[in-house]
C-alpha cells in the first residue's frame, strides 16, 4: 500500500437510478463536494449497480470522460445492491495499493475538509482504522431538515454522537449493546486492508453495520472527528432511501445486526480477547437494545421477538432493562 501521507484517497460511491433527471442532479452535488475539497489528493470511484435508467448510465460515462484523472466508472453486469457494490469498489481500492477508502452515497455530500481531517487524523495515530464523524441531513432540495421531523433511529443516532461518540477499540460492545448505529455510512473512512478483510454483507439493509461491528471487533481502533458532518440525503417523508426503496427494511436490518454482532463475537474470541466480556450478558443487552430501536420505529412485533429472546439469556435483567428503555408493553407481549 502507498503511504497516507502521499496517497490518494479513495471515495467508494454505489449508484443505481431509475430516474436521471433526480440522480444526475444530487450526484453533481456528490461530486461537487469531492472537487470542493481542501486536500484535493483523491480519486472516485462510483460502481453502478445495474441501473434501469440507460441516460443514468450515459451520464456516468460522461463524468468519466471528463475527469479521467479523477473518476473511474464500474457498471455492474447484475444489480447486486450498494454493499456488493462497495466491495467491487473496495477491491479496485486494494488492487490498486491505495490506502484509505471513504465511503460516500451518491446522494450524500461530504464536508469539504473531510479527505484533510481523516489524513491528519490518520498520520497522527498508526493505530487509528476507522475514522468516522457527524452529519446533517438534508432533503432532495438540499434544504435541511428539523430533527422533529426525522424518524426515531435517526435521532437516536444524533443524540448518541451528542452525548458521546464511541471510540478507541472494541466500540462493536458498545455499537451494540449501548448506543445502535452511529457512524453513517457517508461519513466513515477505513483503511484499506481491513475493509478488504471484511467485505459488506449482500444484504439490503445495515449491511454497514454488520461491517462496522466486524471491522472493530478485528482490533480497528475508532477516532470520532466532530468537525466535518457529511450531508445525509433523506427524501421527505420516507425515513431514509433505503427505507423508501427495501421492503420489510426492519426485518432485514434485525437480521443483518443480528448477524453482525454475531460474527463480531466469533472475530474477537478468534483474537484471544475472551476474557474481555462475557457472551451472554452482551447479548441479552443486545436484544434489548435492538428492540428498543425497532420499538422505536413502531416494529412492535421484531422488537419483542428479541425480547423474548433476551428474557431466555436473563429473565430478570431484561425485564429490568425493558422498563428503563420504556417498554413495559414489548416485556408484557413477551411474557403472555
């Protein structure tokens, strides 16, 4: 791999449209905060995945022409959804020795200080492989949006980063047991070798978080930088894309954290970190805590399917955890 300092960092962006009037018009967005960088030392890679929309593909090969020294274009042969997709782009990364993969939604923005603030912070910690920060979000005008009026899992996301973003190592215990999802997809940066030793999951749902798990779980150690929020892109009255776009959304994320924390485990016992937790009491508040989220989205039914499978792990700490979080409901569902 080339040295941070010296390298080019690589922006990973997925891409599928179905309409090119909507998507040429944020991705000029996405790409113009690229070229607004402070540290212009980058390269993109947008892999399309298998959109329906032909001059959504013309376009692309037009963003290609036009900056070859900047963007490099993958046309996916099938529609294998973004987190495959990140894995093409994340192999061209490793294939071609850069060091620093930034995860970018081709409808998000990142802060134009983002490529400068992740190298400083790079260089100034060997130790550091995760490097994720803040957001604001944003509308399909690009007007921002009231936190009043955000769904439940993405304030929930806002106020952990505010109480206190997890950081140093082993932040998958508390990712998972304490504070849910936290670094959005848009505003984290990776090395290279560790996101190409644990690829993104197939699912359609959190598959970045089944991988934000794992990374740290392998001994990534975590830096949260507070002064470079991306810009996350989230249609009105839809949640967010992905819940606009993926079917049975919370079904597949419960699965896919499920999975995650999982192997997460499995990784950090391999690592002779056994003596560090104990399982079962990480994952009956995994189950709690995965349910309050769910609960909080309304998804009655998921969330008291992890509380009854937390009940099995600790009958009375879950009970006792299901009325701090506020769900006296889920614990009498569970127990009937």
């Amino acid at each position: 791999m080339q040295k941070i300092k010296d390298a080019d960092f690589i922006f990973i962006i997925p891409h599928w449209s179905k309409d090119s009037v909507i998507s040429n018009q944020v991705l000029d967005e996405t790409v113009q905060g690229f070229f607004s960088q402070t540290d212009n030392k980058w390269k993109a890679v947008i892999i399309d995945d298998n959109s329906p929309d032909i001059k959504a593909k013309e376009y692309l090969k037009k963003l290609e022409k036009q900056y070859p020294d900047k963007i490099k274009v993958i046309f996916n042969e099938i529609n294998s959804g973004p987190g495959i997709s990140r894995n093409i782009g994340i192999k061209w990364a490793y294939d071609n020795n850069y060091p620093v993969i930034l995860y970018n939604d081709a409808d998000d923005i990142s802060n134009k200080k983002r490529v400068e603030r992740v190298r400083n912070t790079f260089l100034n910690d060997n130790e550091v492989s995760v490097v994720y920060s803040g957001f604001d979000v944003i509308d399909e005008n690009s007007e921002l949006v009231k936190r009043e009026n955000l769904t439940p899992s993405i304030i929930e996301t806002i106020v952990a980063l505010e109480d206190g973003p997890p950081q140093g190592y082993d932040t998958w215990i508390e990712m998972g047991i304490s504070v849910g999802y936290i670094n959005l997809t848009s505003s984290t940066a990776v090395k290279t070798e560790l996101a190409y030793k644990y690829p993104f999951a197939g699912c359609l749902a959190s598959e970045d978080q089944h991988a934000w798990f794992r990374y740290s779980a392998d001994g990534g150690k975590y830096i949260y930088v507070n002064d470079i929020p991306s810009l996350y892109r989230i249609p009105n009255n839809t949640g967010s894309a992905s819940r606009k776009r993926v079917a049975n959304f919370y079904k597949i994320k419960a699965k896919a954290d499920i999975e995650g924390f999982m192997e997460a485990i499995n990784i950090a016992l391999l690592n002779s970190k056994s003596d560090k937790f104990d399982i079962n009491n990480l994952l009956y508040k995994f189950y709690v805590k995965l349910a309050d989220t769910l609960y909080k989205e309304k998804e009655s039914t998921l969330a008291t399917e992890q509380i009854i499978k937390a009940s099995k792990i600790n009958y009375d700490d879950t009970k006792a955890l299901c009325k701090k979080y506020e769900m006296q409901s889920l614990w009498d569902n569970a127990n009937k």
